[in-house]
C-alpha cells in the first residue's frame, strides 16, 4: 500500500491567517482525499481531489476556505484560509489504493487556531 | 447516499472479555466495508475490510467482522480482549461509483484491567 508523508504534524497559528498542508505519496494515484476531524469527532470528508480538474467539495465545506491543489499524481495541498479557533481539528489527507486494498491515511496535521 | 451509524459511542469491557463493537451501513449496492482504529494521538489504522465473497474476514490483531446483508451490519468482533486495544474505532463505507470514504461516528473502546 501506498505510504504517505504529510506536513506539517502540527501547528499553532493565529486567526486570520492561512495554513498549507502538503501530501506526498510515494506512488502514483488517482484519487486523493482531504478529512477533517474535529476534537472528538470522527472524519468528515472535505474533498476529493483528482489531477488534472477542480478537487470536488462535500456539503458545507468551499473552495474559498479549503482550496485544493494537485499538481500532479504524488502530490496535493490542503489550505485552511482566514482561520478561527473553530477551524482547530485534524487535518488527514488519503490516498484510494484500490477499492480493495483500502485506504491509506497520513499521519495527519493537528491544526491549532489561537 | 451512502451512510454508517455506529450506535455505541462508548463500551467498557473487561480484559480478556469478548468485544464485538457494532456498525450498520445504508447503501443500495454491495457496499465495500472498513473497520479501521485510531489510538490516542495516533493515525488510522486499516484493521479488515470486506468487498466480496466470505462474509466473515480476518484482520490485524485477532480482530474478525461478519457482514450480513440481511441486516446491513458490519460488526466488529474479538473473542478476548487486550488492555492496548483500547481505542477508537471507525466502520466505513465506499462504493464503486462514488470511491469516497464515508465514516460512523466512531466507538470508543474502554479496557478495564
């Protein structure tokens, strides 16, 4: 299975400012995906994000406050724009390795807003 | 679209009890089914996943789960468990048509000693 690095594990930032979160996977794939989970929550899905078009965005998330880049078949970026203390979660991108080898998760970004 | 509850936000059980850990799934299709667990502080771990064929699948760490289409469950089971499986657990639900990863809400695992 795909093994994924993701950058940065953590950060404290201030409101009103913009985090970048970077994936990287060690091969090619298709489908990548971007969740948030809030303190005590479970995963929501953001995005999904293929190479080559706009990341699609789930109900209640937009591409004003999390765009999406994919620039190419190893690699995406998640920014939280304009944040406030309701925008601390973490942050995991995914990877599909095929529907029946499942899904890889990064170690995710736990995202502070002060 | 596709759903999963999970209706145990919390279960206690004793070390070296049995656990099974329930999961329900709303889908029109065959669903594809996970189980995965989080460890404080820790990332996702792919515990089993069921696509096809047998409908009882062996994962990691002596965990097994039963799909049954009947009831549209995806339970979790361990015939005794150990103090380190103290968790988080999250059933998922994806499809061939839409790929995307849907989670339960997540059960939380309790070991007392």
């Amino acid at each position: 299975s795909a093994v994924i690095s993701q950058k940065p594990s953590r950060d404290i930032c201030q409101r009103g400012t913009s985090l970048t979160i970077q994936c990287q996977v060690d091969s090619q794939v298709t489908m990548m995906f971007w969740y948030r989970q809030q303190p005590g929550q479970s995963l929501t899905l953001i995005a999904t994000a293929n190479q080559g078009s706009e990341a699609t965005y789930e109900s209640g998330f937009v591409i004003d406050k999390f765009p999406i880049s994919r620039p190419n078949l190893t690699f995406s970026t998640l920014t939280v724009s304009n944040m406030s203390p309701e925008d601390s979660s973490i942050y995991l991108c995914s990877v599909e390795g095929g529907l029946r080898d499942g899904y890889t998760f990064g170690s995710g970004t736990r995202l502070t807003v002060v | 679209a596709q759903s999963v509850t999970q209706p145990d936000i919390h279960i206690t059980v004793s070390e070296g009890a049995s656990l099974e850990l329930r999961c329900n799934y709303s889908y029109g299709a065959t669903p594809y089914l996970f189980w995965y667990v989080q460890s404080p502080g820790q990332g996702l771990q792919l515990l089993l996943k069921y696509f096809s064929g047998d409908t009882l699948v062996q994962g990691i760490k002596g965990f097994e789960a039963e799909f049954k289409r009947s009831q549209s469950s995806f339970n979790l089971r361990k015939p005794s468990v150990h103090w380190s499986d103290a968790a988080e657990y999250f059933c998922a639900v994806a499809s061939d048509s839409s790929y995307k990863l849907i989670f339960g809400s997540g059960t939380r695992l309790l070991v007392r000693p």
